[in-house]
C-alpha cells in the first residue's frame, strides 16, 4: 500500500479508535475531538466552514465566526503531536464588494497557541464565480503551520526534478563537479504541482467542479490530489491525519491511499453517507480520482478556445493566443 494503491479491506469505526483504518464521526468534531488523547494526531488537513451568510454581514459577525472557531483549533492544538503539522486551507470572504482574506485572520488563532507559519501555499485553480467590479478569485491559502521546530518534513517525497541536471560548479574545490542533487531539487514555497511538478508555491490543482471526476454533490469539496501532497510530505506511513470537517471524506482517503490513518467528523449525515461510500468505492478500486501531477486540461484545439465569428471583424474564428 505504501505505493498509493491500496486494494485491502478498510476499516471504519463511527467512534473514535485506534483499531481501525478511518474513524468517521457523524456529529460534531467537538465531542470527537474530546474523546481523542492529547498528541495522538500526526497532521490535520481541513477547510473550515465559512457559514456564508448572515455571519458575514459585518467585521463584528467575522470576529465572532472566527472566535467559534477558536476553541476547535485549541483542540486540534491538544491532540497534535510534537512533530505534527496543520494544514489549514481557507479562501477569501467577500462582503459588499469588500475582500476578508480569512487566512490572515485565522493565522493569529494559531501564533496565540504558539504555532510556527512554515508555509502560506498558494492553491490556484482556473475555475469559478466571475466579478463585475474586481479581478476574479482563483485561488485560496493553504497556512502550513507546526507545533514545534521538530517537525516531520520529507523532503525526498516531493522533490523535482534538476531544471539543468548537466550544470557543474565553475569554481572552488567542486569545480567541474555536478551542482545538484541527484535525487531532484528542493521546491520553493510556491509550487505549481500539475504544471511543473512542485517547480513553485502555486498549487495548479483544478477544483472539483461539474466535470471533475471526483464531484460529488458537496458545494465545496475538496480535491483528494490536494490532501496527498500534503500527506506525503508531512507524515510516515502508520501516521493519523486528522480532518475535523470532512465533508464528503477526500481528507480520509488520501490518508488510507498512502497507509495513514484518517480519522474525521462531519455533520451533515448526507456528506458521511457519500463518504462511506467513496470509501467503499475506493477499497474495491472503483473511485475515481484525478491522479497526481496530471496536467491542467488546455482546451487549445478545442472550439471553445476560438473566438467567436461574432466578436470577429472579418467574421472567421481564431484560437485565443495563450
């Protein structure tokens, strides 16, 4: 399994254990989270409810989201392990016109509890709403923070490869000599995982919009390749990744995909039927999911990328130039 192709039976438990391979937990994550012992959590990878709404009407209402959000965090903070690490993935808020960025309001949440900022990943994706009266968002934040300087990073699971793999030293006592490292270069803190393989800090991974191979019927799910990457560089195999909002179970499956545990609450019972059946799906190798580092899909030769006759003086289609 530790190739990501899992084709065993998976375990799940509807309370918390440490006997099986997926806890999944349909209430609150509060009540879960106070059944789980402290540092028992090797990383949590999670998107918080935005309650878009009335909660948002005003900064007063966004204080207050965020101070509901508080305690949930200290838990987090109490089961993580020494060596752990959150991933923390939020977007942007708008409200008349007027963007919160949430991450930069969630991040004094976590330096409260003492929690160190390694990473604000850039998630960047080429699908969504389309604005009148500001740029278009294509993106959300991805806050990597850990508990302490001792933290699991392996490096040798994400390199990339040499840009220029034949370039030698030109000078000093390697002079001559290879400048890289054989096993691939370490990538910056923008990574642009599909397009050049974790070249950047720009995560080029497509949303799970209509025609995305994982959608389910989750208005806000998250895509299973954006969890792996942060499994595989954040934790060992036999580690518990935790998602304490799980929504439709991506989080858990990329755990179990990889030989981690996943242990998640959820809510709404909707969302934890889909999940067990995704699960389900998975065990027996019938989920669909987009694969790793795929390119992004550019509609080059398609007609939709031609102009159309209307907008054309001559009246004759032209491909839009990238």
């Amino acid at each position: 399994m530790s190739n990501g192709l899992f084709n065993e039976a998976i375990t799940v438990s509807e309370n918390y254990t440490d006997e099986t391979d997926i806890v999944l937990y349909q209430g609150d994550c509060m009540d879960l989270l106070r059944d789980m012992e402290s540092e028992s959590v090797d990383l949590v990878v999670s998107s918080p409810p935005y309650n878009l709404g009335k909660e948002y009407e005003d900064p007063t209402s966004l204080r207050e989201y965020l101070a509901g959000q508080k305690p949930v965090i200290q838990e987090l903070y109490r089961v993580l392990a020494p060596t752990g690490s959150i991933c923390w993935e939020v977007g942007n808020f708008v409200s008349d016109g007027e963007v919160f960025p949430l991450d930069i309001f969630y991040y004094d949440i976590f330096k409260g509890l003492g929690m160190k900022l390694r990473n604000r990943i850039i998630w960047r994706f080429g699908h969504g709403l389309h604005c009148a009266k500001r740029f278009s968002g294509r993106y959300e934040v991805v806050l990597w923070l850990t508990k302490t300087d001792n933290y699991v990073f392996n490096l040798d699971r994400v390199r990339i490869p040499q840009k220029y793999p034949g370039k030698r030293h030109y000078k000093g006592p390697n002079r001559g000599k290879p400048s890289g490292n054989p096993k691939g270069k370490n990538p910056s803190d923008v990574w642009d995982i599909v397009a050049s393989d974790w070249e950047e800090a720009v995560w080029d991974i497509p949303n799970v919009k209509a025609n995305h191979p994982e959608k389910t019927e989750h208005p806000c799910q998250f895509p299973v390749e954006l969890v792996e990457r942060c499994v595989l560089a954040l934790t060992n195999e036999g580690d518990v990744v935790m998602d304490p909002y799980s929504g439709v179970g991506s989080t858990l499956i990329a755990a179990v995909k990889w030989n981690r545990r996943g242990v998640g609450a959820e809510a709404e019972r909707r969302y934890v039927e889909i999940a067990r059946e995704r699960i389900s799906r998975f065990a027996e190798s019938q989920l669909r999911l987009r694969p790793m580092a795929k390119k992004v899909y550019e509609p080059k030769q398609s007609k939709l990328s031609q102009i159309p006759m209307e907008w054309r003086d001559d009246g004759s289609p032209e491909e839009i130039h990238r």
